[in-house]
C-alpha cells in the first residue's frame, strides 16, 4: 500500500485551491504542506485526516495505491 501524492495534488487542484490555501486552512506553514505534498516530509495518518478534512474528502483509500503486482514486478525485472 502506497501513499500517492500525486492524487493528493490533483484532489488540491481539482477543489481550485493552491497549496498556501490547505496551509493556511491547517495552520501550517507553506513551506511544510509544500514539502509534503512533493513528497520530501513524511506525512503521517493524522496528518492525511486533516488535509483530507480540508479537501472535504470522506473516503482516504483514494490516496493510496494498492497494486502490489506493479511494484513486484518492478523488483523482479530488477534482480534479473
């Protein structure tokens, strides 16, 4: 299981809010939501709840990817 943040971005975009936006609205930084959604800080389960809460999203599982098979697949072209 697999956070995507791309779909994190595009939930962002799709609501016509930029990232200072869903900052401001958790009372974080610009700089701490940006490097979150690019993916360099880690974002942990509340922390997902409450951008999800500001997104107005109910349902997280869109956030995550769970096709295993893919990523398997990767490892084993790689070890070949």
């Amino acid at each position: 299981m697999f956070l995507d943040l791309n779909r994190l971005k595009a939930e962002r975009i799709a609501r016509k809010l930029q990232q200072k936006d869903v900052a401001n609205e958790l009372g974080w930084s610009v700089g701490k939501y940006t490097k979150i959604e690019n993916g360099y800080s880690k974002l942990g389960s509340d922390d997902l709840a409450k951008i999800a809460d500001v997104l107005g999203i109910e349902d997280m599982n869109i956030f995550f990817n769970f096709s295993v098979v893919k990523l398997e697949r990767k490892l084993i072209k790689e070890v070949i």
